[in-house]
C-alpha cells in the first residue's frame, strides 16, 4: 500500500484528478471503476474542469460504477447513476454506452456484472472511498473476502452516514447491489480516498490491523497495487 497523505482534501482531490488524467491519458481504450459518496464530489469537479479546459477526453473511456441503491426510482435524485451524471458524466464525452452500472432488476443475475467486466479487459484503475464502518463500496462489515457482485442489505451506520444525502432518515434505502470484494480486488489498480476525522478509526484498521471481513477495507492490504489519499484528518491515527 502506497500512503499520500495531503494537507487538504483540496490538494488530494488535486492528486487524485492528476492519477486520473494520467490514467487516461493514454491511446487504448480505459476501463476505470467509478465510486459515489461525498468524497469524490471535488475530484469529479476537476475532472470536469480538465476536459473543459481540453485537457482530458473520455471517448476511449468505460466505466464501472462500484454500487447502486434498489429501492429508489430510477428519477430519484440520490441514485448512484444520477449522482455520476450530475457530476460527471453530463459534463464530458463518454460515449452513453460505455456507462455502465451494476443490475438492478428484482430477479437479475448480478454476478452478470464481474462476467462483463470480464468481458471488456478487466478494471484498469478503480476509484473506492470507506465508510466509517470500514465498507468498501456497499460491502458492509462480515461480507467474504471472495464474495462477486451481490445484493446487500445496508447497516443502520450506513443509512444513518447516508442521511445527509435524503430529506429524512425514512428516505434512506436499505438495500443496495455492490461489486463483491473479490470484484475489487481484480482491478489492476485501486485508489482509496478517504477525508475527514469521521474516516480516521477506519483508516487505521485498514491499514494495520490483520486482514479481517469485520473491515471489508482491510481487504485491499492483498491487493499489489493500492494508492490510499488521505487529508490530515483521515491520517491522524495512521500517523501516531
Ligand atoms: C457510500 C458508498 C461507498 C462510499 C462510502 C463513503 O455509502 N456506497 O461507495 O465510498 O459510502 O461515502 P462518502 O464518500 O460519502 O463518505
């Protein structure tokens, strides 16, 4: 695990931007791993401020988001799909078949998820942030390490952080389809964001304690090729 450690969430967002135009910057096509959450709202807006500014284009570009609630309608605002496209993809050159999300459907097979990204070469770099319960994506603490891409039922600690994003707590859903550990770990690259003192016990188990599926994150100490971006906040546990 490679640890960058930044003064501000601002200049790891920066870092992270750069990683990403780096990734893309490049004349095959990209099979990137996209993540949600409030922790790569900066990271997307420079992104998007690159491409405006003709320094980054994403039509050689798939990409894979990590998870989807299924108890919302397709038009609610807070579906992970409508928070990329608000974010990100209204913004750029994706070509709109190249956006892909896992299944949703009540009766689908999800692990037709890990057979098609199978199918198109494999994750090359795959953007994660933590819950504070130590999740990776909607893997909640106790998922296997080899578990593929599943349906989940979120914790209460998950639904009480996700608050933020609902008008009231009712709103949160309670169930989710999540690319599996297994899944992530096949990426060929993963890059970890994480910010705030909020994330700082999670971080720290992350990284030192024994691999254990309790911390889905922990995970990742497997994986050879692992970047995580921490501001000073997210660190102050790892540092001591
Ligand atoms: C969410 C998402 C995860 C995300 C994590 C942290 O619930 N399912 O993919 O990485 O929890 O979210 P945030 O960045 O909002 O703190």
């Amino acid at each position: 695990m490679e640890i960058r450690i930044f003064k501000s969430e601002v200049e790891a967002s920066r870092f992270v931007c750069k990683r990403l135009i780096e990734t893309l910057d490049e004349s095959r096509s990209v099979n990137l791993g996209l993540a949600t959450g409030g922790t790569y709202v900066s990271t997307y807006e420079r992104l998007v401020d690159a491409y405006q500014r003709g320094e980054v284009t994403f039509n050689h570009v798939r990409t894979f988001n990590l998870d989807e609630y299924l108890d919302l309608s397709p038009d609610h605002p807070q579906t992970y799909r409508n928070f990329m496209q608000r974010h990100l993809f209204a913004h750029v050159d994706i070509p709109a078949q190249n956006i892909h999300f896992p299944p949703t459907d009540e009766h689908a097979d999800y692990s037709a998820y890990d057979s098609l990204i199978e199918a198109k070469g494999g994750i090359d770099l795959q953007l994660l942030g933590i819950g504070a319960n130590g999740h990776i994506a909607f893997n909640e603490p106790g998922t296997p390490f080899d578990s593929r891409t599943h349906r989940i039922k979120l914790d209460e600690t998950t639904r009480r952080a996700n608050q933020r994003f609902f008008k009231r707590f009712e709103d949160v859903p309670h169930y989710a389809v999540t690319m599996g550990v297994a899944t992530i770990l096949d990426a060929r690259s993963i890059l970890l964001s994480a910010f705030g003192e909020e994330k700082a016990e999670a971080v720290r188990a992350m990284i030192k304690d024994t691999p254990d599926p309790q911390t889905p994150a922990t995970a990742l100490q497997k994986h050879p090729d692992v970047t995580i971006v921490l501001d000073e906040a997210a660190a102050q546990k790892v540092r001591a």
